[in-house]
C-alpha cells in the first residue's frame, strides 16, 4: 500500500487513478499471458519452449516506472504464476524478486545507459536468473530438464525483451525517466 | 512539489531492503515447505487451480476451438489426397476387422474355457482438456472432473486408443493428469510378444525410453508395449504403443495415445490404491531377533519379504462375462 497519501486523495486524485490504472493494466498483462499459456493447443513434449514475455514487461516496467509496481504485486503475481504454472512454489518468485529489485535500485544508473548497455544488462541479469534457479533446483535434489532447454527459453526471452520495450512504449508511453522527472507523489525518480 | 531531499524517502529506505528481505526468506520458506512436505502444498495448489481455472472455461473453450477449426480449415487444402489416402486405409482395415472379429470370438471362447472373471470394478469417467500445463518443461493437462465425481489420485488415463498418464493431484471439479511424456512419470509395462518387463520413464521428449529392460536383445523395434500391473498402480494390459530405436540407440516407445490432439480423456476407475501412510522401511536382508534363533526365523521373513507372485483373478461362475462378450461379438 502506498503510504503518506495526502489527506485530499478522498476525492480521487486523478495521479492516484492513474497509479491504478497502472497496477490494474500489469495484472490484467500478466493474466492474459498465463491464459495464452493454459490454453490446451498441443504444447507437444520435446517441442521449443518459447520466451516468457511476463519477465520481459517486468523488467522492462521496472526500469520506466518503478513507483507504479510495487514489490509486493510482482510477488503475488508471479507467486500466483507459479502456482498455477507447476512450478515450484516461492522459488522463482523469490529470484524474480530479487532481481527487480537490484534493478530498482539501480534506476538512476539505468536511466543513463543507451538501449543496447541496458538489453545487455538484462540479458545478463536473466541467464544469472536462470543460473541460479537451476542451483536451487540442484541443492534441494529436484529434478530439472535439461539445462539446454532452459536456455533456449532464456534466449528467446532474451530476443523479445526489444520487442516488449517497444510495445510498452507504443501502447502506454513507457519511457526511461529524464533527469528531475517527479513521479505521481512529487517524489524524485 | 517537489519534496526535499532529506524526506521520509531516505528513511524508510533502509526499513523497506529489511522488508524486502523478509519478503524473499518468505518466498524461499514456502519453496523450503514445499520440498519437505510437498503434498500439503500440492493440495493447497490443486484447490488454487480448481477455484481459478475452471472460471477461465468460457474464454479458454472458444479459442481452442477457433484455434482447432483454423487447423481444420486448413487441411481442407489437401482433401482430395487425404480422401484417396482414406479409401485405402479403408480397403485394409476391412481385412483387419474381419480378422479381429475372428479373434474377439475366439478369445471370448477361450476365457470362457478358462473360467476367467474380468474384472466388473474396470469402469470409467470420461472428462475435457480443460488446460495445459502452461509451461514447456512440464507434461501435464487439467480435466474437468475432479473428486465430486469420485476421481482419486493414481488412476490410469487413456484416450480411445492408448495410455496417456495418470492422475496426480484431485480438486473439487478438476484433476490434473501427469503425462506419459513427463520427466517424472514412471510406468511398469511389459513388452509383447517377449513378455520382457520394463519401466517406461518420460524425458520431456515425445518417444520416453524405456528403461531397466530385462533383456534387450529380446525386444525388437515394432514390439506392442502394454502395462504390465506391477506395483499394483494401473490394471495390466492397457496399451501404451510401440518400441521403436531412437537415434542415440536407444529403447524408445511410440505411443499410441493421440498427443497432439488431447480433448476426451478417460479415467479407469481402479481399484482403492493402498493409501502410503508410512516411510517404508529399508530394503535389506531381514534380522532375526537373536544370533542362535536365525535358523527358524529366516525363511519365515524371506517369504515375507520376497514378491508375491502377479496371478489374475481366477474364479468360479466367471462365465457371464465372458458369455456376454461372445454374443456381442458374434452380434456385430
């Protein structure tokens, strides 16, 4: 919840709104990519597993508007992610979670970086992902495919992460935030 | 406004990394949780699953099926070929189906000699795909029947023709089956005509190997793979598919189940499976109580101990059954 809201808020303030709208739009996003995920059209076994856009719009979100994504929405949605998807529980939330926020708190250094430095930022921050993920897996004795597999999909996600980032800045006027830019609550970004 | 730099912001920072770690230790104790008492948890995720996908129905039905009428639409294309292809499938299965009849009436004589009670308990639940898995590295669909209409964890699912899992986690109105092709589904099954027994083990690939094969000289490419009952986990005798040599040499299995169009599952009701209430104790040469008593307790213990041998349930006035199956195939 965010805190230290002015006492004028009851009457909704269109910021507040806006801030909303946003949490709204991020969940609405990640249902409707599990529900193209759970849709039973011949995921064959052995076929190509393909990227996971959501990690994308995560990060890519996380680094244009990081007050509009609280910490513990990115839990309960890809808490709920794993749940659903059989993963196992807590583990890849807890990674996931992790690393959005070393990139919170990197805003003012990403904020500088030209677009390609920062895909190569997340390129690495996702295979470190993947990394570490497989060396829980691993610790706790819990079977695993194989780690070329997973990879692929970390490739994939990795080549639409441009995709995203232009999709987000189409649809919704993402951009990275300038020098002095003030968020909904006149905080600095 | 703008406020100044010395605001609440620099102070709750540090409380915010306490509660953010806090946050992940959570995470990786439900994770922890998981992995030590994983049934709980699975339970509490087949009741998520049931309360969230089931209400997904009206919007995950019209797109399998506008995806399915896409994929129809396009084999439109080739009808003439497929026809032709058709008629003479039809020309051979015609001379099969003679041969099967032929068959089911001298099989049903000879059970009938034998005096064989098939089992009346084998009945089945057909449900609907409901949803995949969702995620490329595990083989799992959800079916819209769950534990209202009796469904119970273990139970063998076929499509029409071949083995396709097992139920592994039961909501109130869907259950989830663990594919063949899965990486942890292990299935005892006996290859025929050898009668060689073997463990059909998924790898996350669309032919499983099989392993632990008593002798694999024995088993040829083309030999039929049925289940074999060990275990007590499914009935013997359900059809899983064909062996077939993989490219790295070796022993994989065809199966028979349609995996790429799963939409009508059936569930065998088996019978109640021994619900596993204890860690099992260790596999090892039993103990006797004292050095000098060994003698006498031994051969009580190894006979406790080794197999009990597999024998199908041979009983008297069987021949109903039977009897119904000669007149039904005669009827045809």
């Amino acid at each position: 919840m965010p805190r230290g809201w002015p006492a004028e808020a009851a009457v909704i303030d269109p910021a507040v709104r806006q801030l909303w709208l946003y949490r709204a739009l991020f969940v609405g996003l990640a249902a409707a990519l599990m529900f193209a995920k759970l849709l039973p059209l011949g995921a064959a076994a052995g076929a190509w597993p393909g990227p996971d856009i959501l990690l994308c719009v995560l990060f890519a979100w996380v680094m244009r508007r990081p007050d509009t994504l609280p910490v513990l929405l990115i839990t309960a949605v890809i808490l709920a992610e794993d749940l659903i998807l059989m993963r196992p529980p807590g583990l890849w939330a807890a990674i996931v979670v992790v690393a959005s926020e070393f990139l919170r708190s990197r805003v003012a250094l990403t904020r500088e970086l030209t677009f390609v430095v920062e895909w190569m930022l997340v390129a690495g921050l996702m295979l470190a992902m993947v990394l570490a993920y497989r060396l829980a897996h691993m610790i706790a004795f819990v079977g695993q495919p194989a780690l070329g597999f997973q990879l692929i999909q970390t490739f994939w996600t990795i080549l639409c992460y441009p995709a995203v980032v232009g999709a987000l800045r189409l649809g919704l006027a993402f951009h990275k935030p300038a020098q002095g830019e003030i968020d909904s609550r006149g905080r600095r970004l | 406004v703008a406020r100044p730099r010395t605001g609440p912001d620099e102070f709750s920072r540090p409380l915010r990394r306490v509660l953010v770690a806090l946050l992940v230790l959570a995470l990786v104790g439900l994770f922890l949780l998981w992995r030590i008492d994983s049934p709980r948890v699975e339970r509490f995720r087949a009741g998520l699953v049931d309360a969230v996908v089931p209400n997904l129905d009206w919007a995950l039905v019209p797109v399998t099926k506008a995806a399915a009428m896409i994929e129809d639409f396009q084999s439109y294309a080739r009808i003439h070929e497929q026809n032709q292809e058709l008629k003479r499938e039809l020309q051979q299965m015609k001379a099969w189906k003679e041969a099967a009849l032929q068959l089911e009436q001298q099989n049903a004589r000879l059970l009938d000699l034998n005096q064989v009670r098939l089992d009346p308990r084998l009945t089945h639940v057909t449900g609907v795909v409901l949803a995949d898995s969702g995620s490329p590295f595990r083989q799992s669909v959800l079916l819209n029947v769950g534990a209202r209409d009796g469904l119970r964890d273990g139970w063998a699912t076929m499509d029409g023709i071949g083995l396709v899992g097992r139920i592994s986690g039961v909501g109130e109105r869907t259950a989830r089956v663990i594919l063949v092709t899965d990486s942890t589904s292990r299935i005892p099954v006996t290859v025929q005509p050898s009668g060689q027994r073997a463990l059909l083990s998924g790898d996350n690939s669309p032919l499983p190997p099989l392993e632990f094969v008593e002798d694999a000289d024995e088993v040829r490419p083309g030999d039929r793979v049925v289940t074999s009952g060990d275990g007590g986990m499914f009935p013997a005798g359900l059809l899983v598919g064909q062996v077939a040599l993989g490219t790295d040499r070796r022993l994989r299995v065809i199966l028979a189940a349609d995996y790429q169009r799963l939409e009508f599952l059936r569930v065998l009701r088996s019978h109640a499976l021994d619900p596993i209430t204890d860690t099992g104790g260790l596999i090892a040469p039993p103990l006797g109580p004292m050095p000098e008593a060994r003698a006498e307790v031994d051969p009580g213990a190894a006979a406790g101990t080794s197999p009990a041998p597999a024998g199908g349930d041979v009983g008297e006035g069987g021949s109903g059954d039977a009897e119904g199956l000669a007149s039904g195939g005669g009827g045809d």
